[in-house]
C-alpha cells in the first residue's frame, strides 16, 4: 500500500504524535482523582490504558481476523508494555 516510504513514517509519527498528546489531555484532565504518589498514579493511568485501549483491541483481532494465538499474546504484551511505559512516563512528566 505504501510506495513513498518517507510518507509511511510521517503518517507514522503522525499517528503516534496524536495518540501520546491525546492521552496526555486525559490524564491532565483526570489527575485530580489520581493518587498523590507519582508511581501509582502512573500505575493507575497505566491501568486506564490497558482497559480502554489494548483489551479491546486484542479482542478485535481474535474474533475478526485469522491472527495465530502466539502472534496475538505477543500483541497483547507489547500493548500492555507500551501502556506501562505511557501511564508513568505521563505521572511524572505532567505531575
């Protein structure tokens, strides 16, 4: 689908770029209700990442698509890996 390559990685980074600044605006907006302690806010954020965004998603690909089992786990955790790393890397860099 994609001949430009260098148009591929812009759409990319677009993408992402989008992604982390939306999640930013909703932990900025939810912090009030977070815990005061950096780390678990971060947990906690981290939390509402992995529900709203990689269950469903691995959810999708297993009823939709003929995915292998193995290739959807490995989904599944770099999902939750990346939510880990967005929830704190938000706590403490918005906090």
């Amino acid at each position: 689908k994609w001949s430009n390559t260098p148009k591929y990685i812009t759409y990319q980074f677009l993408g992402i770029l989008l992604q982390t600044l939306l999640w930013a605006f909703v932990f900025a907006f939810i912090k009030p209700v977070l815990s005061e302690t950096t780390i678990t806010a971060g947990l906690t954020f981290s939390l509402i990442i992995f529900v709203m965004k990689i269950i469903p998603r691995a959810y999708d690909m297993w009823i939709q698509t003929n995915y292998p089992n193995q290739l959807l786990v490995i989904e599944f955790i770099n999902g939750t890996i990346g939510g880990l790393v967005i929830g704190i890397t938000m706590a403490y860099m918005i906090r």
